[in-house]
C-alpha cells in the first residue's frame, strides 16, 4: 500500500509538471510574442485602440493573463489532488 | 522645495522603526533553533506567506523604482512591471513545489537534493551570496534617496540608519521576525498604492485647452476655471485616454533639486505612452534591441531563481500552501503593477519628478496630496525597503552558515552554535549592503535590480532546471551551470556601457554594447551545463 501511494504521489508529481509545462508554453509564447512586437513592430503597438494605444492595452492584459494562469493552474491541480486522492482511498477501502 | 523635511514623517519613520525593533526583540525565542531562524518552522499560513511575498518582492525596485521610472520615461518604465511579474508564472508553474518538497533551509538544498555534492552546494552558496548582495545594491540606494526628503538627512546617513535597522531585525529573529515584517509591508504597501491611485483618479488633470499642466504649477496662482480647466475626478480609463489624447510639459530642473515645467518643450501623451523613453527600439540600432530582449529574458527568468523568493517556500507545511501563496503574491503584484502605472503618470503630470533621481518620484507625488500623504507614503517605502533587505540577509546568512560552514566545511555546530553564525553572517553582509548602497548612489533602483535578476537568471535558473528535470544531470554539470553563468554574467556586467560610465569613460568605449547580460550568459550556462553532466556521465549522475 505504501509503495502504491509513493508511485501515486510521483504520478500526481509528473501530472501537475506536465501541466505546469503546458501553461508556461502558451505564457512565454504570448510573453516573447509582446516583447518581439516591442521589438520589430513598434508601430503596430503605437496604434489607437479604445483611446489609448494598442501597446499599453496587450500590456495590461499581459498582467491580466498573468492572474488567470496562476488561477487555472491552481484549480487544475486541486482536481487533480482530488482525483489521485480519491483513487488512494479507493484502493485502500478495497484492501481493507 | 524638494527637500523639506516634514514632523509628521519623521514621526511615522521612527514609529516603523521602533515596530519593527520592538517585534524582533519579542520574537527572538522563536527563532533560537535553526530552523525557527531560517525558515520560521514552516509554520507560517499560506495566506500570510502570499502577502509575505509581496512584501519580498515589491522592494524598493518596484515601489520607488517603477513608479520612478514611468514618471521620467513614460511606457518604458511600464514594461519593466510585466518582466517583473512575468518571472511569477516561471516559479509557479515549474519550481513552487518542487522546490517546497526537495528543501529545508536554502535554495542549495533543493539543487542538491539529488546529489549529495559539497562543490555543488559551495557553488550554490556562492551564487546565493552574489545575488543577494546584487540585489540589496538597489534596495540600499533606494532607502538613501528616501531618508534624503524624509529626515533631511544626505544619502550615506540614510543607508547607514537602514542598513543598522534591518541588521537588528535579522540578527535578532532571523525568518519569524522577518516574516511578520514583509506581511505587513506587503499589505501596506497595496492599500498605499490603492489610495495614491485614488486620490491621483480624484485629482484628475489641470488643463489649458488639450496640454494637461503640472499641478503643482497651479496651486498657488492661477485660478482653476479662468486660464484652466480641470477635468474633474476620472474613471480610470478616461484617466489613460486623457493622457493620451493630451500634451505634457517637458520638466526641467534648476539648482537646488527644484523642478519646473519647461514651457518651450511639450510632448504629446501618445508618443510618452509608446516605447522610446528608455529604449530606442523602433529606431535604434540592433545592439538596443537585443539588450532590450535581454532585459525582457532576465526579468522573466530572474525571479524564478531570487535565492530570498525560493527560501519562503520552506516557511509554509506543504507543497498545496507553497503553491497557494504563490497564487496570492502573483495577485497581489499584479494589482501592484497595474497601480504603478497610474501613479508614475500621475507624478508626471503632477510635475513632481526629481530629475536628478528618479526614485524619488512617488515620495514626492505624495508630497504634492498632502503632508500626511507624503509621510504614510514615505514610510511605507521605508518599510519596503526593510522587507526586502532583511528577506536577502536572511538568504545569505543561510548560505554562509547552513551551506558554506555547516554542510561545505563540515563544521560540528549545535543548533544554537547555527543560529549564532547566521547572526553573525547577518551582520557581516549587512555591512557589506551598507557600503554598496553608498557606492551607487543616484542610480535607478529597478535597472539596479535588472542586474541581479539577469545574474540569477544566469547562475541559478538553468542549475535548477536541469538538476530538477533532467536525469542525465551530474554535480559537476550544475556546478558548470552556476559558475559559468556567474562568471559571464558579472564580467559582462563590469564591461557594460552602464559601468564604463561610472568609471569615467564614454559609454561608446565599453567592448560589448549591452547592458543586460542574460541573453548570452543563459545559454552559456545552460550549454556549460548540458556538457560537463554529458562528459561526467557515470560519474554523479542523479
């Protein structure tokens, strides 16, 4: 039973890994994609767009995007803790 | 003008102070085990260990730095903000836990939780002491430039009171003291900043036809409503758009510190409000704008790898509290950003920007809504800076006595014997702190801390990632990894534009034009790394 739970305990390690990668992949993109903007095509973030320009609004939503990442992540692993916690009890309720 | 000294201030300045003294005196016995001095007994509350964060974070980079630097450079200084809370994500999504579960007191035992290797955690100590001293340069400078105003005091006094202050807190109650200390920071310095931007929104513009005055141009003389209209208080989107659709007096600074609007020179809130301020991207030349993307690496790659960030992981019981703390810091400093933005616009508009030092621009907005502003505002800088420097003591006094004399040296200590010696290297580097802070004084604070995250970033990151991702990682691979981005990291750092200007040479003169290291020395770290672990395969390998 313990070595079951060790592996489930790494399982559940690797899963949130796996999903941690996932997220950052699609942060860093939108990241390095506003920084190359900065970069290469300043103008197109000189732009107005709602009274302001098109740079200070992907900046602000950059942030924004920010706080929602950590948000899924969060929940995400907290469904996971839940199902691999649920998947334990259940093997240990049958051993009993 | 710009620097009178004000009684409310100085009263608020020694109230923190005694706070601060007082709490460490009362908590010293809970931190008379080693691992009570380190990590608090990783009984802290996640929550607070979130606002803890936020207080470790939001030094004096980002809450005179930042606010500092929009004042004087426009959108520029806004994108130091998003690298600044970018870097979170990197923590969050890949090291929180990982870090929390392999650790106990220090980074170097997360890194070397697969090794067991003496040079690795030397390595590792090493570069703990590196970015932490980096890193308490600005914080130092930071607190200089603010007891100037606040006490009337010359810079060196007022790093050498922060520097004696901050040295008691750490040498006392080590993380227990620390903690509560960075909490309470953290949580002022979001209600500040939330009633700044209030009170910024409240006072909206003063304006003649299009071109929005500084106010404290106004105050005295000409009536609102004759010459000027005032726009009333705004929403905070009509804010950004008035700003933007309107025209802003160029500052210029006479003798004495006083600052005065230059009539002759406006500049439309559009083109302050585009990239250009502090990097000259869209015409520059190809070196600015790889020093801008290294800039942009470092901030998102440095955080992650701050040796005083990694260390709060170890004051909370679990990886799901590591993991939740992180969640309410990267909350809390986005919400900090985002109202950065509208305080460094509102010092600009305001016209109360120090040109000389551009630090000094939210102390000194604050001044311009009050007295009372200016004295809760000041000493919640204060206390942002305190947060800040005592988190990077406490990080490198673990390093020296936990990594260096205890685990690298194999000296027989009691507990009690640990603690002492982390006092004592709290001392040490806090001397060490106070001396820096007299060095660089006048620089900006956040492009100080732009340094010490593209050192981390360098050094740190990759080791970290490898050790803790990669199979085929050695000791000897890691060890490759923190040297030679130290090593290339610092040494870039000596030869660029920026130093050569403090040596007294042109900043044309410097060999290599960047400013920021991390675009060279992340990959050199990260290729040294992968081919010594794939040389002494067999050897160490995890």
């Amino acid at each position: 039973m313990k070595q079951y739970a060790s592996e489930k305990v790494d399982q559940l390690y690797r899963a949130k890994l796996r999903l941690g990668l996932k997220l950052l992949t699609a942060f860093a993109t939108l990241y390095f994609m506003f920084v190359f903007l900065q970069v290469f095509k300043e103008e197109w973030l000189a732009m107005p767009v709602a009274g302001v320009n098109l740079g200070l609004i992907l900046g602000l939503l950059l942030i924004f995007i920010s706080v929602i990442v950590a948000l899924i992540f969060h929940l995400c692993s907290c469904r996971l803790e839940r199902t691999f916690s649920e998947q334990l009890q259940r093997v240990a309720v049958e051993k009993d | 003008m710009v620097f009178q000294q004000s009684n409310l201030a100085v009263i608020l300045f020694l109230v923190v102070i005694a706070l601060v003294v007082g709490l460490s005196c009362t908590l010293i016995r809970r931190s008379s085990s080693p691992a009570g001095y380190f990590v608090a007994s990783g009984s802290v509350h996640w929550g607070v260990n979130g606002i803890s964060f936020v207080g470790d974070y939001l030094s004096a980079a980002s809450f005179l730095g930042v606010g500092g630097m929009i004042a004087v450079a426009g959108f520029d200084g806004f994108l130091y903000s998003i690298g600044f809370l970018s870097g979170w994500i990197v923590l969050l999504l890949l090291l929180a836990e990982p870090v929390r579960r392999l650790g106990h007191f220090t980074f170097t035992d997360a890194l070397d939780a697969y090794f067991q290797s003496r040079g690795l955690r030397f390595a590792a100590a090493i570069s703990t002491l590196i970015i932490s001293i980096f890193y308490l340069i600005p914080q130092m400078v930071g607190a200089g430039a603010l007891m100037m105003p606040l006490l009337g005091v010359p810079h060196y006094v007022g790093v050498l009171m922060l520097g004696t202050v901050v040295t008691i807190i750490v040498a006392t109650s080590g993380m227990v003291s620390t903690t509560y200390v960075q909490c309470v920071k953290g949580g002022l310095l979001l209600v500040i900043s939330l009633v700044l931007v209030y009170a910024v929104l409240e006072r909206g513009f003063i304006m003649d036809g299009t071109v929005i005055v500084p106010t404290t141009t106004v105050q005295s003389g000409d009536a609102v409503g004759s010459k000027f209209n005032h726009s009333g208080s705004l929403d905070p989107l009509k804010y950004l758009q008035l700003f933007y659709a309107g025209d802003i007096y160029q500052l210029r600074q006479k003798g004495g510190g006083e600052v005065s609007p230059d009539f002759e020179r406006k500049k439309a809130g559009a083109e302050i409000m585009r990239s250009g301020g502090l990097f000259q991207l869209g015409s520059g030349h190809w070196r600015d704008r790889i020093d801008f993307i290294s800039l942009m690496l470092g901030l998102i790659c440095g955080t992650a790898a701050l040796p005083h960030i990694l260390i709060r992981y170890y004051t909370v019981s679990s990886n799901v509290a590591a993991r939740k703390s992180s969640i309410v810091a990267i909350c809390g400093i986005a919400l900090f950003y985002v109202l950065s933005l509208y305080i460094g616009l509102g010092a600009m508009t305001s016209g109360t920007v120090n040109l000389g030092d551009s630090n000094m621009a939210v102390p000194l907005l604050a001044k311009s809504l009050g007295v009372v502003f200016f004295a809760v505002v000041s000493a919640v800088a204060f206390s942002a800076v305190l947060g800040t420097v005592s988190g990077l003591i406490i990080a490198s006094s673990g390093a020296v006595a936990h990594d260096i004399m205890d685990r690298v040296l194999g000296m027989k200590m009691t507990a009690m014997e640990k603690v002492v010696a982390g006092r004592i290297a709290a001392i040490v580097i806090g001397c060490i702190a106070i001396y820096l802070g007299l060095v660089f004084e006048g620089m900006n604070v956040s492009y100080l801390a732009g340094w010490a995250f593209a050192i981390a970033a360098s050094a740190n990151l990759p080791a970290l990632l490898l050790a803790l991702f990669w199979r085929r990682t050695t000791s000897q691979g890691v060890v490759a990894a923190i040297f030679s981005g130290l090593l290339v990291s610092l040494v870039l750092i000596l030869v660029s534009p920026e130093m050569y200007v403090r040596y007294g040479y042109a900043a044309t003169q410097a060999p290599i034009h960047l400013n920021h290291p991390a675009i060279i020395a992340m990959p050199i770290s990260l290729l040294a790394a992968i081919v010594v672990s794939l040389r002494t395969t067999g050897l160490t390998q995890r």
